[in-house]
C-alpha cells in the first residue's frame, strides 16, 4: 500500500466520528434518494407491465342504455384501434352481522371472466359462467376486508330485486387498482366492493338484453384523444351518454398518477437538502485537517510529491467518507423502500407488484454524493495546492483577536469571562459558525416541512367533515328522483332533516379549454352541506350562474364574470353560455356548484334529487340504515363519521411512517454537524481549557465553554430553522398538490414545538457525548504537545 493510502486511512481512523457522522448525511440522502427512485420506478414499472398485460382502456364512457351494436360503430371511429361495452351495474349487498350500508359495482364479463380490455386476473377460484345466475368474482381487498372465499354466498338488491350471489371466485382488474365508492374520497374495502358476473347473468338481472351502459376503447398510438371523446359523445349521445374521459381523469389511474407524481417530488426536493449540508461538512473537516496538518504537507512537497498526488490523497479522503454513506444509505434506502412498497401494495390493488432497485438508481446516489463531498473538499484542496514547502513547513499566522461586534454587545449585556470566550470563538470563525447554524436550521426545516403535513391533513379533514358537511348520512340514489323521494326519507323515524342535491355530469369550455365535471347544487336554504374556502369562510351559493373552483377556474382560465360554454351530459343535454359568478379556493377536486335551482334550468327535467343528506338520531341508527337498506331506490348509504375514520386510520398507517423516517434524517443532520462542531471546537481548543482547568477552573465552567458555544449556535438556529421550514414547508404543501387534492399548509405551534424539541434533543445527546472528552482531558499531555 501506497504512504499516501496509509496515511489516509490512518486519517481517517484518527476522526472517525466525525467521518460517521459526515457519513450518516450522506447516508440520509442515499437512502432518500433510493427509496423515492425506487419504490417510483418499482410502482411505474408494475402499473404499466400489468396495464399492458391487461389491456387497461384508452378512453371510457357511461351512458344510459345503448344496444351493443353501437359498439361496433365505436371501432369505426378513426384512431380507435378496439372497442368493447359492458354493464355496470351498482348493487346494495345484505351481510349478516353488519348494520353498516355495503355496496359493490357488478360488471359484465364474458365466458370464464374473458374480456378483451380491462382484462380480470384470478388469484383464486374460477371466473363465472357467462348465463350462470348469480355466480360473482369479487375483488381481492373486498374478499380480505370481509373474510369472503370462493364458495360464499351474499344477498345483494339490485335493479331492485334481491338476489342470491355466490362467490365462485377473487380477482383484480387495471381499472380498479384504487377503488372507491361514488362520492368518496378514499377506498373502504369493508364496505364497497368490486364485483365481476358473467354477461348473460347480468343482463337478465338488470333487463338489459343486448344492451350495455358503459363502453372501453383503446387507441392507435397516433390516434387524438381529443378526437376520438369528441366524436365518441357525439355517437353517445342519443342513448344518454354522460361525456368520454381519458385515462388522466380515471378515477383509479389519476389516484395512481397521483401517488407517482409525490414521490417524483420527494425524489428531487429531499435529496438536496442532506447533500447540501453533508458539501459543508466536508468542507468544514478537510478545511481542519489541511490546517492542521500543514507541516506534513509541505514535507510530501519537499520530498517530490505533486501538487496533484497532494489534492488527490485530499479528494480520496473525501470520497472515502461519501463511499461510507452511501453504503449504509444503499442498504437503508433499500430497506426503507421495500417497507414503502407493502404500504403501497396494501393501498393499491396490483396482481403482482415487484419492488426492484435498477443499478442506475444506485449508481445515481452514489454520483450524487461523490459529487457533494468533492464539492465540499474543494476548498480545502485549493489550500492544499497552494501551499509552498517553504511556508507550508514555517508555524501559521496566529490570530489576530480584537474587540468585535458580538463582543460589544457581550459587554453591554454584561457576560462572564466564560460567556465572552464563546462570544469571541464564534467571532473568530463566522463561516464556520454560519454553517453550523445553516445545518442545524435545514435539519429543523425539514422536520417541520414534513410534519406540517399532518397538520394540513388535519386542516382538509375539518374543512370537509366538519364545516363544510352537517349531514350523518349520505344517501345514493340509483338515478335522479323528484320531490316524493324527500318525503320518503323524512318519514322514515329518526330522521331529523332531509336536504336534496344532485350532480349533473356536463363538459365546460373556454374556447381550446375543456373540462368535464360534475355540477353540484343544493337549496338556498340548505344547512348540512356548505362551501368553505381555504380561510375557512363560508361561501354561499349564486343565484345564478355557476360557482367553480380555484383549480377548474385555473384550468379553463376564467375568472368571476367570465361567461363559459356548457355542454350539458344530462337531462336535455343543452348547449348553452352561463356566466361564472365565484370562484371558491377548496383543498378537494376541480369542482363547479350551481343553485339547485339553476341546475333544474340547465338539465330541463323534473329530477332534482340525485342524492339525500340526512341529520338523523343516533339513537335510531341501525334503523334507520335496515329501512334504506330495503328501499329500492336507494343505492348506497355513505356515513360520515365511518368516512373520517376510515381517513385517519390511512393516515395513521402511512403518513405517520413516514414522518418517522424523516425524524430519523432530521436527526442525523443534526448529528453531523452538531458533533462536527463540537469535535472541531474540542481540537481547536484542547489546550485553552487544560490551560484553565491548571488555573483553577472547574470540569463543569470548562465544559460550559464547549457547550455554551453549541448551545448558542443551535439557539440562533432555531429562528433561522422556522423560516426555513415555512418556506420548504410551503414549497412541498404546493409541490404534493394535484387536480385531486391541494393540501393546504396551515402549521400548527404544536409542529413547531414537537420540530425544536426534537434537533434540541438530538443536538444536546450530541453535544453532551463530546463534553466527556472535556471531564477527561489529559491536561498535561495536551501542554506537552507542540502547537
């Protein structure tokens, strides 16, 4: 082995805690890096393998009722490659020991559970036979949450009559990886299923022979999308068809894409801050260790070594530490990412999902921090070059110590002898001091930027469940009804108030701007449900003309005042202009409202009840939910309370693990540069505290200085970490933002206590592991040395 190599490796033996400390960043970063990459890539890759094994559909499209033979007419359109129509058909399912409303979808298969898009893949038992009354394939996560096998039986209402199912069969689909009920906004696997009949079977349940309501189309790869929905609605239309969408507005594929998007940001944003502060550390150390080492330097110069022998025995000593970060983040990211993948694997439904880490996303890490530590020992390499033998072997200039600001302003404040030795310390190495303020305060902002997500959880939660909804139920109804449908439920006992609303399919447009939406509307005088914007204000219905959305308003570049093209995909399916008299800031969905009264107008039919909101009497509950339960108009029953829990117990599961492991990163940026600090401050002042401790100074007065000075670093970090954090925090609240949801950021005193409370601990166990050396200096080895 080379001197320089074991020169090096003695170096590093020498400062090995500050070298796993160096190495504990950028090990964070690694892992970071190669969880997100990997577990992206992994959920990617597993979507498009499995949407290309199973034919996932191009574009889609409901209508009413349409004999099959238009499907046919469909596969003429130019750019559609294949075409195939079903039934979809909602169903109210009656399990034993269950006072809770549970609802499945049925749809149409062929022979054995054959299709040709949006194919069914068996996990269990067998497909059903396409005239085989009865017989059903349920969905994986339905069959996990409610104990059913093949062989089970369950009595379902539909198309108002009750029916005898029998599972003969578990399966998946592409078109239903994130399933959730109308009106939800998460999954409830214990109370909506995914159901799969053969089609012969399903047509004589619902009196649909030779007809369909819901065709699926694939696209010619040069085919416009745009095209094919335009020509397509236009087919649709005579036979009740509520408007074409593509695979971005599917439900479960945009929930996908979604999940897809955020860990392409936690990719890109995490990553940078724990190389950043790992660039400085090095700096810091190598900037020490060349200073220290000066006389050695101009020694291997005066015995031939190179000025480029010289800063490569730098640069390794550099990249060593990185490669030593990057093996422990390798094995935590992978670690950290296969657990990321189980949570994912339980949230969205795959036939197989394959947690692979290619070699590029390691080889990328691992470029990335060797990248970080030669850029942070650059500046000690320069230093390294540009000394001579001759000045590098003569003492350094010693410091020049004068009355600076800090310690003016120690005197008028009235310091202690030992408070202005840490004051004129850190004025002696302000850029070193900055770093170490700079570090501490990333480490806090990016608990904090992570942990106000809880906080703006918790924020869309009370905006949706408790001021915007008054309602206990929810109740579905298979299609729109009149005005007796609202005394019926008001006569059901228990029943406290009973409001109507309803969501009409329509597409609106703004010259090249299209967006196809739900317009929701309710009574002027309606008290369970209402409109609250981001500053929580309740925003009441117009008279007239259309409500919409930040993020719809945003889409189809409009503003208040505005008048909009409306295609109407209900009712008489007008075309009209109406004007955009609000727009509302929400935190849920690109949505547009309307006054019950004004959506009557538009749809020209005598239905405005789609939907019922019921306060009711706790006490008739289970009741109440029997009598829904046997009403045939009645689709589903959603209650608000189960939705809420059923929310936070996701969040419990996922976002609290995460936050657990940011804790972790946090942690170990103050661990880096806190003991770096610390280490440096020790070295650079061995001799001052053994010089006080012989004058008579106490262990705990000498220990103070070292301490004092930590804890005034990290003290000014704090402030300087809030900012940081609000900052990230508003960045990551805005970048994890989508069409689905715009998580608001709205911190809490509680986020930043638990953050401080947290880099304080850690800064303290750090700093404190340090202070030992302090109680156990050896003060007359430490005189003896030379300087």
């Amino acid at each position: 082995m080379k001197a320089l190599d074991l020169k090096l490796l003695r170096d590093l033996w020498r400062i090995r805690g500050q070298a796993l400390a160096i190495a504990l960043v950028v090990g964070a970063a690694t892992a970071t890096f190669v969880m997100s990459l990997g577990v992206y890539r992994s959920v990617m890759e597993t979507r498009d393998i499995y949407y290309e094994r199973n034919h996932f559909a191009d574009v889609f499209s409901g209508m009413t009722r349409a004999p099959r033979s238009i499907v046919g007419r469909v596969e003429a359109i130019e750019g559609v490659r294949r075409a195939e129509g079903r039934i979809t058909q909602y169903a109210t399912l009656d399990i034993p020991g269950r006072v809770d409303s549970v609802r499945a979808v049925i749809n149409s298969v062929g022979e054995g559970g054959e299709t040709e898009l949006n194919r069914l893949t068996l996990v269990a038992g067998r497909g059903p036979r396409s005239s085989a009354a009865g017989e059903i394939v349920i969905d994986e996560a339905f069959a996990e949450a409610n104990g059913f096998a093949p062989g089970d039986e369950i009595d379902a209402l539909i198309y108002g009559t009750r029916e005898r199912l029998t599972v003969v069969g578990i399966g998946l689909a592409p078109d239903y990886i994130y399933a959730i009920a109308p009106g939800e906004l998460i999954p409830d696997e214990s109370r909506f299923g995914i159901f799969w009949m053969g089609e012969r079977a399903l047509e004589a349940a619902t009196n649909r022979t030779e007809a369909i309501n819901f065709i699926s189309m694939t696209l010619e790869r040069d085919a416009s999308e745009a095209e094919v929905i335009r020509r397509l609605d236009a087919i649709l239309a005579p036979f009740g068809g509520t408007g074409a969408y593509g695979r971005d507005d599917h439900p479960s594929n945009a929930f996908v894409d979604n999940e897809l998007m955020q860990l392409d940001v936690m990719t890109t944003t995490i990553p940078p801050v724990f190389l950043v502060v790992s660039t400085f550390l090095v700096y810091i150390v190598l900037g020490r260790l060349i200073s220290t080492e000066r006389e050695q330097i101009g020694l291997l110069k005066a015995f031939g070594y190179t000025d480029g022998a010289v800063a490569w025995h730098y640069l390794k000593f550099a990249l060593a530490i990185s490669a030593l970060g990057v093996l422990l983040g390798w094995a935590a990211g992978a670690w950290m990412g296969r657990g990321m993948t189980a949570i994912y694997a339980d949230l969205y439904r795959f036939p197989f999902l394959y947690y692979r880490i290619s070699p590029s996303t390691f080889m990328i890490a691992a470029l990335l921090a060797a990248g970080s530590a030669v850029l942070g020992a650059m500046g000690g390499v320069r230093t390294a070059i540009g000394l001579t033998p001759a000045i590098a072997m003569a003492p350094p200039q010693p410091p020049i110590y004068k009355t600076g600001f800090l310690e003016r302003m120690g005197q008028k404040a009235g310091f202690t002898s030992i408070g202005h030795m840490i004051v004129r310390h850190i004025g002696r190495w302000p850029v070193r001091s900055a770093i170490t303020v700079f570090g501490v305060a990333l480490s806090l902002g990016l608990l904090f930027s992570t942990m106000q997500f809880l906080d703006g959880t918790n924020e869309m939660l009370e905006a949706n469940f408790f001021r915007a909804q008054n309602q206990d139920l929810t109740v579905a109804l298979i299609e729109a009804g009149n005005e007796e449908v609202l005394h019926n439920l008001a006569s059901i006992p228990g029943v406290l108030r009973v409001e109507a609303t309803r969501a009409a399919a329509a597409r609106l447009r703004n010259g090249h701007r299209s967006e196809r939406v739900a317009i929701e509307s309710a009574s002027s005088d309606a008290r369970l449900w209402s409109r609250i914007d981001a500053s929580g204000r309740e925003i009441p219905l117009p008279p007239a003309g259309l409500m919409l959305s930040g993020q719809l308003a945003a889409k189809l570049n409009v503003q208040a005042g505005d008048r909009i093209e409306i295609d109407m995909l209900e009712g008489r399916r007008i075309r009209t202009q109406i004007p955009v008299v609000t727009t509302i800031d929400e935190y849920i969905g690109s949505r547009a409202y309307a006054d019950s009264a004004t959506l009557e107008r538009l749809t020209r039919d005598d239905s405005p009840v789609g939907s019922a909101l019921l306060r009711i009497d706790p006490v008739a509950r289970e009741d109440i939910l029997d009598e829904l339960r046997d009403m045939p108009i009645v689709l589903g029953v959603t209650e608000r309370r189960a939705t809420l829990d059923k929310f936070r117990e996701m969040i419990d599961d996922n976002i609290i693990t995460m936050i657990g492991f940011y804790i972790a990163f946090a942690s170990a940026i103050v661990i880096g540069v806190v003991y770096n600090s610390a280490r440096i401050v020790f070295s650079e002042r061995a001799r001052e505290l053994a010089t006080l401790r012989v004058l008579g100074y106490h262990k705990q007065e000498v220990g103070l200085i070292l301490l004092g000075q930590i804890a005034l670093l990290v003290a000014l970090a704090v402030p300087v970490g809030c900012l940081t954090g609000y900052w990230l925090g508003q960045g990551l609240a805005s970048a994890f933002s989508s069409d689905l949801f715009r998580l608001p950021f709205a911190p809490t005193r509680g986020t930043y206590g638990f953050s401080i409370v947290v880099v304080l601990i850690a800064a303290a166990l750090t700093a404190l592991i340090v202070a030992r050396r302090v109680a156990r200096l050896d003060m007359v080895r430490v005189l003896k040395a030379r300087d």
